[in-house]
C-alpha cells in the first residue's frame, strides 16, 4: 500500500500546478509483476484569462478553483534488491475533473462571478515509473513516482505529468 503527496503539472487551460494526493494498492503475481489500483486527487486555483476582441474585453479573466480525481488500474514490473524496487507501469482507468468559478476584475473592481459548479468525467492513462527505498522490513519510502497522466475530457485530451512521493506498507512477502 502507497500513501503520499501528489504534485499534477496540469494542462487546462494553460500549464497550473495542482497539489493533492496519492493512494494504491499492488499485489504482486511474481517477483517482478504485479496488478496496482491507484488514485489521486490534485487541487488548485487556475486563471482563466480574458477573452479580447483587439482593444475591448469581450469576457474578464477569473479565477476556478479545480479539482482533478483519478481512478486507474493496470499492470507493473518491478527490478528488486535488498535494498530497492524500481518499478515501472501503464494503468487506464477514468478521470473527473470539477471547477467552482470564483471571482473576476471588472473595471478594476473585484466581483463575485455567481458560483457554478463544472465538471466531466473521462478517459485516463498513466505511464511511468517510480522508485521505493526499503526502509525497515515492512515499510519503504517511495523517493518518487514519474507518470505522463493524458486525460480525455470535454471531447479534448489534456497532457499532464504527475509526481508523488510518500510512504510504502508493504504487506506480505520479504
């Protein structure tokens, strides 16, 4: 069992830095292959920039706070020491992606746009890998996990890269 924080270079509508966290469960068929269930959560404050049509403003920029839930599944391989376990996986599962609308500057004023609540849900794929240092025989301190995370959401794909970090139960088994 993982648990940890979660860091998403998100792409929606422009590059955001999302933070959250990180859950899975592995099972191990061999040594060296394994099934995960895996999800995050990752969440922020995005700016949504004004639309302008030359020197008028057709719609003010605002702020969204957004939220970002994966569930994914899928198969590992795994290179073992004594002391570490580098992994690497491709999991496919779904993503919802929510939005709450915030506030706006109109005429150098601030205002309170009439919260709404957005989201979708989609297709998600996570490829990448991590590496685990065995600390004491039952736990391990995950140093990182890499995965490029695309998300089909609203007819449209988002190319994000997601890093977590945190702290391994390791269950059954040396």
């Amino acid at each position: 069992m993982f648990g940890g924080f979660s860091y998403l270079n998100a792409d929606f509508p422009h590059r955001e830095g999302l933070y959250g966290w990180g859950v899975s469960f592995s099972g191990n068929l061999t040594k060296n292959f394994g099934l995960v269930a895996e999800s995050s959560g990752n969440y922020g404050h995005i700016r949504i920039p004004p639309i302008e049509f030359g020197p008028i403003i057709v719609l003010p920029g605002f702020n969204a706070e957004t939220s970002l839930h994966t569930f994914l599944f899928g198969p590992r391989l795994s290179a073992r020491t004594e002391k570490w376990t580098a992994f690497g996986h491709v999991l496919i599962g779904g993503a919802r992606k929510s939005s709450i609308t915030g506030t706006t500057t109109l005429l150098g004023q601030i205002a309170n746009l009439d919260p709404r609540l957005t989201g979708d849900t989609g297709f998600a794929l996570a490829a990448g890998g991590g590496l685990d240092i065995k600390a004491s025989r039952r736990v391990a301190v995950r140093l990182f996990q890499i995965d490029y995370l695309p998300v089909r959401l609203n007819d449209a794909w988002t190319h994000n890269i997601r890093a977590q970090a945190g702290i391994v139960f390791r269950l059954g088994g040396d």
